[in-house]
C-alpha cells in the first residue's frame, strides 16, 4: 500500500500475502477492529466488487447490508473484500485485501514499532485462521507429477515386463499358487483401497483447507473433517465404499472369466 510521506519525515511499509485463509463473519470482524487499532480516529473504507459494481461503506455491517439490497444475487460467499484504515495524516495505515486465493497486508506508518508489532499480529490471526505462506498450486502440481511418475512406471513394467517375464505374468502365476493366495488377496485389496481411498481423501482435505471468505456466517473450526459440509461427509463415506464394491464386481468377473 502506498501512502504520501508522513509528517515524521519517515515511513515503514510492510507487505505480507497469505494463502488458503479461512474468514468467516465472526473473523472479519475481530481482524478488522484489531487492524484499526492504533489508528487515532481511523478513517475506514471497507468495500468489494461485484460484477460492474463497487460497493464501499465505513463498516462491514453496513456493506453486506447494501449488497445484499442491491446485489441481491451475491450471496454471503463473497469473491473479493477490501478494508483500508489511516489517519487523516496518513502517519498510519492499513490495507488487508482477501479474494478466493489470497489474502495480501500491508501496513505503513511512521512509527515503525507500530507497523512491525500490527502486521505479527495480523500475521498470527490469520495463521489460526487456516492461513499458509505458499500457495497449494505448487503442492497440487507436484502431487500430479509424482502421480503420474509412479503410475508411467508401473505401466511400463506392466507392458514391457522384466527379462523374459512380464510382472503381470508373475502376478498371475503369484495368484494361482495356492500358498499365496490368500496373502495375494489380503495384498491386492489393501493396495487397491488405498491407491483409491487416499487420493480421494486427499482432495476431500484440501477441498476442506481451501481459502473461503464468508461475510454473513461462521467458519467451522477444527480439524479438516470437521470443515467438510453435511454433503461433502456423506459423500467421502458412500462414494470409497460404492466404488470399492463396484471394484470387486469387476474383479470378481475378470477372475470369473480367466479362470475358464
């Protein structure tokens, strides 16, 4: 955030951006009041975009009244929200910027102690709020990656095999031995459960961490699970158990069809 030079002569600007921060009503309002504090008399300007429109008030209250007058097709799942507080002299400030990624600080002012100790305390309600310092784009990217490494590999052993022996011959020949039969069952299911299940449950937790801003109700709190929606519950324990049995369906009538 830039400001004119203040009357001290000296200003410190100080900028951090956090990821996957999670602020509901409750949390917009305490963030906010601990922002404008220090701020003598602060002038506030709280605002977010919607559509075409700019919609600005001196309170958030005030704000989500009016979109939601005039807006009213903007639910409390907003995409973007901005509060900046100064001074008159604007020897103080603060601007917090939050949309579906990100949400950027930055805080000025001449008195530098002011800005440092502002910008840690914002800094540590934010962290209780969920927030990161990196984006999960990178983290998704490399879990692909190294999803994709592992399944090429597995493949190409499968197609090319080993030697003069396939893997998929060992297999079959491992399954077919009446003394690691059963070990191969027992082997084969806990592999296929978990290559589906912790994909799956993966998605359902960073779903669960993922950056929401909500001006009109709280934020869950707690662990991952407790974050998920009624829905999305429901659906992490019937969709792994209807696919693991649609798996067995086919296993059972592949096994069926090669054992004839």
């Amino acid at each position: 955030m830039t400001t004119p030079a203040s009357p001290s002569g000296q200003q410190t600007n100080l900028r951090k951006v956090f990821y996957q921060c999670q602020l509901g009503k409750g949390d917009l309002d305490s963030m906010f009041a601990m922002a404008c504090e220090g701020i003598p008399v602060p002038e506030v300007k709280i605002s977010t975009t919607a559509g075409e429109t700019l919609f600005w008030k001196s309170s958030l209250e005030e704000l989500v009244a009016t979109v939601q007058r005039e807006a009213p097709e903007i639910h409390g799942d907003w995409a973007n929200l901005t509060l900046q507080a100064s001074t008159p002299s604007q020897d103080r400030g603060v601007k917090i910027t939050i949309d579906k990624e990100r949400t950027e600080v930055n805080v000025s002012g001449s008195d530098t102690t002011w800005a440092f100790g502002q910008i840690a305390r914002i800094e540590k309600f934010l962290v209780s709020r969920g927030a990161v310092f990196s984006s999960p784009k990178y983290e998704n990217t490399v879990t692909l990656l190294t999803l994709a490494f592992f399944v090429g590999l597995g493949t190409f052993f499968v197609i090319h095999g080993v030697d003069n022996e396939t893997v998929a011959d060992c297999v079959r020949r491992a399954e077919k031995a009446p003394r690691n039969q059963t070990f191969f069952n027992i082997f084969m299911t806990l592999a296929f459960s978990f290559g589906l299940l912790f994909p799956f449950f993966q998605f359902l937790k960073r779903r669960a961490l993922r950056a929401q801003l909500k001006v009109d109700v709280d934020m869950p709190r707690g662990t991952w699970w407790a974050r998920l929606s009624n829905g999305e519950k429901i659906a992490a324990v019937t969709i792994p158990l209807t696919a693991l049995a649609t798996l067995g369906a086919i296993a059972t009538a592949v096994n069926d069809l090669w054992g004839k």
